[in-house]
DNA sequence: TTAGGGTTAG
C-alpha cells in the first residue's frame, strides 16, 4: 500500500472502512488509520472498533475503546455491541453502568438488552426491558428485540404474548419477520404461514412485507411442500419488490423450486440475479438443486462457474458444503471420474480440507458404481475418523451386493467401536443386530421403488446455462 | 451504535 496513492481525507478512508469485506483490510486500514495520525479521530476509531467487534475479536476492539482520547455515545455503544458479540454479558452492564448519563441512549439500552439474549440470560433481559419502558427510552426496537430473544431461546408463548400486547400500532414489519422466522426455527412452518397471512390480509395499518417476509415466508412453504402457496407468494411480491437484487430471497426461491422439482423455474431466479450478486450459499443452492434433480453435469458446470466467477473479484470460494453439495451431484448421476477428480482437488486446489461428510459421499458415489473395494480402501486410509454415516453407508452397499460379506462385518465392527453416545452409531448397532429385520425392510423398501419410478415423470432436461444472463 | 431472513450426503 503507498499512502501517496491512498485517497486522503477521512471521509474516504471511513468509506473504506465501513465498506471493507476481509480481516486483512481491516487491519491495513488500521495500519493507516494509525500511520496517518488519526488514530485519535473517534469515528474512524469507532468505525474500526465495529468491524472487529462483529467478528469476534475483542482485545483490538477494547485496545481501540480505551485509547480513544474522548469517547462519545456511538462509541461507548459500539463497544457495549462488541461485549455482547463475544458472549460478555456482564462486561456489558458494567460498561453500561460507567456510562455518563447523557451518553446512555436508547441504542445502549437496546444493545444491552441483546447482549443478554444472546446469553441465554432472558431474565436479566426481561430486566433491561422493561426498565427501558419506565425510562420511556423503548421502542419497536426494544420490543422487537424482546420477542426474539424468546424466539431463539424457543419460548414462543412468551414471544407471542409480548406480541399481543405490542397492539398493531407498534408492531412493524420486523415484529413479524421475527415471529415468523421463530415459528420456523421451533419447527412449525405452518404457524410462520399463518403469522404472513395475518400481516398481509390485517386491514389497516398493517405494515408492508419486505424481502426478508417473503425470503421467510417461502422457507416456510418449502418445509411444508405448500408450493403452489409459494408460487403465489413469489408471483404477487414480483412488482411490489421488483425483480428481487436480495440475494437471501433469490435464494430461498431457488431452494424451493429446485425442492419442487422446477428446475428452470429455479435457474430463472438465478439468472435474474444481477452479476456478482450471488453469494456463497446461492451457489451452494444451485449445486445442491442441480443434484438432487438428476442434472450431475450441469452441477459440475455450475461449480466451476462459480470458481471462474470468485477468481475474478475474490469473493465466492468454495466451502464444506459446496462440495457435499457437489459430490452428491456426482453421485446421483453416476459422475464417478468427476467425483474422483474434484474430491482429489478439494483441498489442494480449493483449501478446503475433507472431512467425514465428504468421505460419505464418496462412499456412496463408489459403492452405487459397484466399487465396493475402493469405497473401503477409502474408508480404510480416511485421515478423519470415519463417522457412523460414512459406515452406515459402506454396510449398507455392502450387505446388499453379495460380495460385501467381509466389507459388511468390517464395516459393523467399526460402528460398534464407535461412541456409544452417538445416536447414529447406536441406531446402527441396533440394526446390525437385528439384520433378518433388516433384510426384510430392503425387500420392502425396493419394492417400493419400482412402483415409484414406473409411474414417475422424467425430469426436465433444459440444460444449466450460467450465460443466459 | 440498537431488532428480522438463506445452502449440506445416506
């Protein structure tokens, strides 16, 4: 970096700062900040001072907390919200409690409140909450805040209840987004359907859904199979947000209609995205969708369209996932070279290490091809423990091609070491030691797959074409 | 500076 190139001026390097993407950034613009003497300047302090408390890292956080020459309300609330992203509760009241009076504003009462939530502690929250109401510094904000700790904490009664009593002149749209997504997290997809019907047929003075109502809404239907509502949700919502540049709405459309079967539904979402604009888990969408649609080699195109995409502007990598994702791809359409290929370039090509899950894949992808003795050559030399998935799969392929006897017993030998608390491997013993049952529920159950794909349709054959754009 | 949303094998 030379300074004579940098744009001077703070307002360019506060833009910087806020708009930066990566932990080295961060730090050269510290380094900056610092080299030009204005490390002393509270905004550009408190805009760093966020930047590190949002990832977690608390000792450069406080480190520019106390060496701020004055400290204003911002900044006194930035370091309360930095306390709070790392767990410390109470390092948070006791901050709150330094603060001069006319700093503690309702921002603080707010992020205090959170910080607690984000404990667990919900009665130190309640707390907070409703002493910020005798001190009539509460707001949707607060309650909001409020109803989603309960959200998470899984206490939707209390939640509810609270929102109740909010009245419809206080709730907004986030106290619905909230709801919902809460209604969802516990499991109850149809309640979270229920709440978006009550905020879009509410008379009055209901407030309007945005993106994340509708990102919501549409998980919801998607864990329902409700698709015919989500189809409806997605088509009335079109004007009123404009063809969608969120990337976490595009991308629970896609999950849904990739979940549904409506593959060229799902790339038209995609395609509608504005360049760069997708992220990494649209991608990981995409792969999956692609996958789990029988579309294997229009997968592996969209993975290495996605790397070609990330290598030009350094965004999109890669991760775990991407690569469960694709394996699987593989796996279902009978990919074995690829498979092979893109699991041997994992992490020499991509950094990303493989773990147990990916070794499942692979297992599967060997063992539907008939390699059963490379499957457990694999399994064999695994650098990670084998999990009970990963054997569960080999025992299963192994029991059901004739030849597998030894694989099957090896494999059942190595579930039974496994930890007995693990649910999977216990569920496996339990079966291995009841396999006359077993035997009978793999006759029932491919029995059941002939039926099945003698009446189903073929799938849609148009082909994944990231150049529509 | 404070509240809400998305992807993962068998």
């Amino acid at each position: 970096m030379q300074p004579r190139t940098l744009p001077r001026g703070r307002a360019a390097i506060l833009r910087a700062v806020t708009g930066c993407r990566g932990r080295r950034e961060e730090q050269a613009l510290h380094c900056l900040v610092c080299k030009l003497g204005l490390a002393s300047d509270v905004v550009l302090a408190t805009a760093l001072l966020v930047r590190y408390g949002r990832r977690g890292l608390l000792a450069p956080a406080q480190r520019l907390f106390d060496e701020m020459p004055r400290r204003d309300a911002v900044a006194f609330n930035a370091m309360l919200a930095a306390l709070g992203a790392s767990g410390r509760a109470a390092d948070a009241r006791r901050l709150f409690d330094r603060m001069p009076g006319p700093d503690r504003t309702p921002a603080s009462w707010n992020t205090l409140l959170t910080c607690y939530c984000r404990v667990g502690d919900l009665a130190s929250a309640r707390a907070v909450f409703e002493a910020s109401l005798r001190a009539a510094t509460s707001s949707a904000v607060s309650w909001n805040a409020m109803v989603d700790g309960y959200c998470k904490a899984g206490r939707m009664d209390a939640a509810r209840e609270l929102f109740d009593r909010m009245g419809s002149s206080l709730r907004d749209v986030v106290t619905y987004n909230t709801m919902m997504a809460g209604y969802l997290r516990r499991g109850d997809p149809a309640a979270a359907i229920a709440m978006f019907r009550r905020l879009t047929q509410d008379e009055g003075q209901a407030p309007r859904p945005t993106a994340v109502t509708i990102a919501t809404v549409v998980t919801a239907c998607t864990q329902v199979g409700d698709f015919g509502f989500g189809r409806a949700v997605h088509l009335s919502t079109r004007q009123l947000l404009g063809t969608s540049t969120d990337a976490v709405l595009s991308n629970a459309l896609m999950d849904m209609y990739f979940k549904c079967g409506s593959v060229d539904r799902a790339l038209e979402v995609f395609s509608a995205m504005p360049s760069g604009a997708p992220n990494l888990f649209c991608w990981n969408t995409v792969i999956a969708g692609l996958g789990r649609n029988g579309r294997g080699e229009d997968a592996v195109r969209a993975f290495r369209d996605m790397v070609e995409t990330s290598n030009k502007n350094n965004e999109v990598r890669p991760d775990s996932v991407t690569f469960v994702a694709l394996l699987s791809a593989c796996s279902h359409s009978g990919l074995v070279r690829e498979g092979r290929e893109l699991f041997a370039e994992m992490l020499p090509a991509h950094g990303v290490a493989p773990g147990a899950e990916h070794y499942g894949c692979m297992v599967d992808l060997l063992c539907r091809a008939g390699l059963l003795g490379e499957a457990v050559r694999l399994v064999r030399t695994m650098p990670v423990r084998p999990n009970a998935k990963v054997l569960g799969c080999l025992l299963l392929h192994a029991r059901s091609s004739g030849d597998g006897v030894t694989a099957s017993e090896w494999a059942a030998r190595r579930i039974a070491e496994l930890d007995g608390r693990d649910g999977a491997a216990y569920g496996l013993s339990n079966l291995y030691a009841s396999l006359q049952r077993w035997d009978h529920v793999e006759r029932h159950r491919s029995g059941l797959v002939t039926v099945a794909a003698a009446s189903g349709k073929e799938p849609g054959r148009t082909s994944y074409d990231p150049h529509v754009r």
